[in-house]
C-alpha cells in the first residue's frame, strides 16, 4: 500500500525506489546468468570427458573386444601359462584438449578466454574394469567399464569482479558392450 502511494506521488520521491529496484533485478538476473554460465561448463567438461574416454577405448577396441569371437570378453593375452589382462588407459588429456580446446598448464589443463581463465581441469584418474574372462552369459552387467574422475574448476565473477572458485569433482562411469 505504501509502495504505491510512494510511486504515485507527483514529487518525484517515486524516482530513487524505481531505479534501485530496476539495479536490484539486473544484480539478480547477472546472479541467474553466472549460475547457467557454470551449469553449461560443467555439463560441456562431463560430456568432453565421456567423449573423450569413448575416442580412446575405441582406439583400443579389438584390444577390448577380440576375444568375443571366440565366446569370450575382455582384454586379456596368454602370458606363458597365465592370461592376463591387457588394456590401455590411452591419453585422456591429449583427447580432451582437442575437444575443449584447453593446453597444458603445468599439472593442470586451462581454458582461457582473452586473457581471463574461463576453467581449468586437473587430476584425471581413468579405472578401467576388465570384463571377466569367461563370463556368465546369464548376467549382463559384467562388461568393460571405465569410470573417470577429473576436477573442475571455474572462477566465479560478480560485477566483473572474480569473488570465488566453483570446485567440482566429476566422475563420469562408462561401461561397453559389443554389439552383434
């Protein structure tokens, strides 16, 4: 009730409230873009990361899956009187900066933008479980996985001002299975 008296009032006394509610919604709606601003980064990394473990482990297919011919899974080559299992982790990174465009920076891998850092990623680990050997044919969940972990980190700007670091850590889980 009192706010529209004030906005109706022919003084003029309207006018300072008018525009400190019009910077209150801009500072909320730069609030809104930052937030979608590191949503799409963080779900670009996730998805560079998974496309990047899926160039490798094809690269290293008929390792992987050789032995399906012969009703086996699996990575794995005789070793004297033992198999053993033989997969590569592949060079994640190198895959990485050619998909996202990021260069080695020391231990980490950086994105710039101009001269602003728009993230940085750093400490990929990449497991990889072997399927078994001679598989039960009646589960289908033993296949190859690989499961990724990576940390992400993105400043987070306010005003042109950089206030903070957003710290993610992403582990992204990848399982194949041959088609036939």
């Amino acid at each position: 009730m009192i706010l529209k008296k004030v906005l109706r009032d022919k003084q003029g006394l309207g006018y300072p409230l008018v525009a400190a509610i019009v910077l209150v919604l801009l500072m909320l709606m730069m609030v809104g873009y930052e937030y979608v601003r590191l949503q799409i980064i963080g779900y670009g990394v996730r998805d560079a990361v998974q496309s990047a473990v899926n160039t490798v482990a094809t690269a290293n297919y008929e390792t992987s899956f050789g032995g399906l011919k012969s009703g086996y899974s699996g990575g794995y080559e005789r070793n004297e009187t033992v198999w053993l299992p033989r997969l590569s982790t592949g060079d994640v990174y190198a895959e990485l900066d050619r998909i996202l465009g990021t260069s080695p920076n020391g231990s980490r891998h950086t994105k710039m933008a101009g001269d602003a850092k728009e993230f940085e990623v750093y400490g990929l680990t990449v497991d990889v479980l072997n399927a078994p050997f001679k598989p039960d044919h009646s589960i289908r969940a033993e296949t190859l996985a690989i499961t990724t972990r990576i940390t992400l980190e993105v400043p987070l700007w306010f005003m042109g001002v950089q206030v903070d670091v957003m710290k993610a850590d992403l582990v992204i889980a990848t399982n194949f299975v041959a088609k036939f």
